[in-house]
C-alpha cells in the first residue's frame, strides 16, 4: 500500500491535482473533516515514518549516488613536458626555453638552441648564431665582405686577396677582377717525378716559376729514377744513365775506383744491375763500440762474371751479383762498400720474393784493420716489402722494390765480436740480364 500512497502522489501532482492532507488549511471541502476515530490508521506517504518501521523503510543510496570518476578523469601527462618555445614568446628572467644552457642576455634567440653565446658562427648564412649581432661575413677579416654575402672579396679565406691590392705571379687572382697573374711573363715547366731536375713532356703547366714536381727542361730519359738524366755518370748497370742513347758505354767515375774497375769493360759481365736507395743505413757494434753510417740517396751498382759461384747456402737459381758496390754521400766524402747481393723469385720451393745480402767493410778496432762481414735476408715481414715488380719487367730487365732491413752478428778475431743491422729505404733495382747486346 505504501508504494501505491506514492505512486498516486507522483501521478496527481503530475497531472496538477490538489492534494488534501491532515492538518492543511486555508480552503473550504464538501466533505467535513473525518473525526480522529475515522482518521485512516496508515501513515500518509509525505508523513515521517515511526520508529517501531523497519530501517529498511528508508531506502540507502546506492552506489551510484555518488558516482565514482573514470581513470581517464585525471588526463596522463604527455612525454613532452616542456611545450615548444613559440617565436615572439618573452622568457621568464632565468628561464632557458630552448634547453640550450643560455638563457636572459646571454641567448638572443631563446627558441633556437643552435643560438646563444659563444656558439659556432655560420658565415654567409644571414643568422646571428654567436650573438655578437652580426653575422659573420668577413672570415678572414681584412675588411672586404665575401662575395656569397654580397660583397667583393673573391676569396674571404685568404686576407692577402681582396680588391685593391697589387696583383702577385702565384696562381691566384690577388685583387680580385677576375684574372690571375695578369701582367707577368708565363714559362712552361715539364712534370718532374723523380726529383733529379729533369722533367718530361707527359705533363707541363706554365707558371711564373717553376711548382714542386714540376722542372724547366723536358730531356729525361727515365723520369723514375733519379740517377738518371742528362749529364749523369754512367756505370755498368745494364740503363742509359746519362741519357745519351748508349747503355754502358765504360764512363768511369774519377771520384770512385772501385766503379773505375767495374766500368772497365762492362761487356764482360752477364748480368748487371742498378740502382737507387733512398736511405742505406748501417748500424753495427764492434768491441762494444757503436757506429752508424747514414747514406742518403745512394747508387748502387753491381755485376756477375761468368764463372763465379753462388755461396752455398744461398738459392741455386738467385740472379747472382758478386762485384757489387753502394755509392753515397756521406759527410762530404764518396764512399764505396764491396757487396754480394742475390735475387730470389721465390725459387727453391719459397713462395716469397727475397733478397740476400752480405757486406764487406774496413774496420780498424783496437790498432786492427779488420774485415766485418755483415749478412742476412731481406724479405717480406711486418711493413718490411721486398718485390719483384712483374708488372715492370720484361725477357731483358727485371725491375725490383725493397724496404727492408737484417740483422747479424759474429766473433772477430782477438776475442772481439760485432752486432749490426743494414736498412735499406725506397730502394729500387734494374737488373739488365743481357748486358753487352
């Protein structure tokens, strides 16, 4: 009956119906007022329930009363805490919008972190990176802009080329109006490769003066060696050393006795060779005292007489040379060193290209004039090269490369002994296998 009372009140009030209850005035009824005996024992609906009613006379909120918030009720924070700095916007005394490690004065571009001082300056680009308030246009800062800025300076790394100065013999357009060495006599120079002041006409340039690598005349005959060119001495090596068509043609050199007798008649020998070492190094200790010979830019030169023996414990098919000498300069005086020296292609079952050497010198020790001998194998190993140039050789010459050092030691007489070891630096051989044809 309870929830009809209310069902009834809710429809009545709905459709604008009076409702009378107990106790309401202010209005006249047909019907008279009942008597508290007729008054209906049950509890008008809008009244307060007893106490004796059951708690559950009054209905408990639910839970979705009080709703609860939805997870995404609280939004996530995004990865990027920091938003963007926007162009126009004014930091905050301190503040670094840009994450640069500059901020105030000391950024003047707080949106760019590629901006603030101290930072790289990028010429010619139209930004202020370092902000000094400027950019840089002037790099080598003798007073004329670049040309990629505007300006005239034809080179703005070099501060002795820019307008107004006087015009140089050097390759370049000093003062800038679009010619170089304007007003100065050219000369044609010829490429130079192997240093001895004779070039080639393989490769020429004309300058004022002559480039490095580059020289005035054109007549050498061999522009790898620098041993040969016109004028030079000829010895018997199987190569035109001098330039004037003829291969040993017996010139002696007055300064050496020991190339005197090797030129002496070059058509005896059967094989020759020669050759040029940038660096012959000998360094050897006797008695415990130590000696260095340093031989820059040294010939060598050498030959083989028929009947001569390969040493026995030297490769059976080496091509041989017993009358061996190297020639260099060495504190102002020519000196001459007896060498045997064999060419080995790797015969005998070795697969590498080896030289085997031995060197004979005059050595005075303890009031004796002694003979040290000092021999070994230079081979490849490690950055030490020793080649046989197949690429340059051909049935006559064979042509051979060697960087590379060997060591020895052994006993003298008077209970001495000796350690040494010979380098030889940027050496290269021709061996004439036909000489005398």
């Amino acid at each position: 009956m309870r929830r009809r009372g209310i069902t009834f009140i809710a429809i009545a009030a709905a459709m604008g119906l009076a409702v009378w209850s107990a106790g309401c005035g202010g209005g006249e009824d047909e019907t008279s007022s009942p008597t508290p005996e007729e008054t209906p024992t049950a509890i008008p609906d809008h009244a307060t329930p007893t106490p004796t009613e059951a708690p559950s006379a009054t209905p408990t909120p639910g839970p979705v009363a009080t709703p609860t918030p939805e997870p995404l009720a609280t939004p996530t924070p995004e990865a990027e805490v920091t938003p963007t700095p926007e162009v126009g916007v004014t930091p905050e005394p301190g503040q670094d919008l840009d994450n640069d490690g500059h901020s105030g004065t000391d950024d003047c571009d707080d949106t760019n972190p590629t901006i603030y001082n101290g930072a790289v300056e990028v010429p010619y680009d139209g930004i202020d990176q370092d902000c000094d308030g400027q950019d840089l246009v002037d790099v080598d800062t003798d007073g004329h802009v670049a040309v990629e800025a505007g300006g005239d300076d034809c080179d703005d790394n070099n501060s002795a080329v820019r307008p107004g100065v006087s015009e140089m013999c050097d390759g370049l357009d000093n003062n800038c109006d679009g010619t170089v060495d304007e007003g100065f006599e050219m000369t044609t120079y010829y490429v130079d490769a192997d240093g001895d002041g004779h070039g080639v006409d393989s490769d020429t340039v004309d300058a004022c003066d002559a480039p490095d690598g580059y020289a005035e005349t054109n007549d050498d005959c061999d522009d790898s060696m620098w041993s040969i060119y016109p004028g030079a001495s000829e010895i018997c090596n199987g190569l035109d050393d001098d330039c004037d068509g003829r291969v040993d043609t017996a010139d002696t050199l007055d300064d050496s006795s020991a190339l005197s007798d090797l030129n002496t008649d070059c058509g005896t020998y059967e094989t020759v060779v020669g050759g040029e070492i940038g660096l012959f190094l000998s360094e050897y200790t006797v008695n415990g005292e130590p000696t260095t010979d340093s031989f820059p830019n040294t010939l060598f030169a050498g030959g083989h007489k028929t009947g001569e023996a390969i040493p026995d414990d030297w490769p059976s098919g080496c091509i041989y040379l017993e009358q061996s000498y190297f020639i260099g300069v060495w504190e102002g005086e020519i000196q001459a060193r007896a060498v045997k020296i064999c060419f080995d292609k790797g015969q005998d079952g070795e697969a590498d290209d080896k030289v085997y050497a031995e060197m004979t010198i005059q050595k005075t020790v303890a009031g004796q004039e002694l003979n040290l001998t000092m021999g070994g194998i230079l081979e490849n190993g490690g950055m030490d090269t020793v080649r046989f140039a197949e690429d340059e050789s051909d049935e006559r010459y064979q042509v051979w490369y060697v960087n590379a050092s060997y060591s020895s030691s052994g006993d003298l007489p008077g209970n001495m002994s000796y350690e040494s070891t010979i380098t030889l630096q940027d050496a290269r051989f021709v061996i004439d296998m036909t000489p005398g044809t």
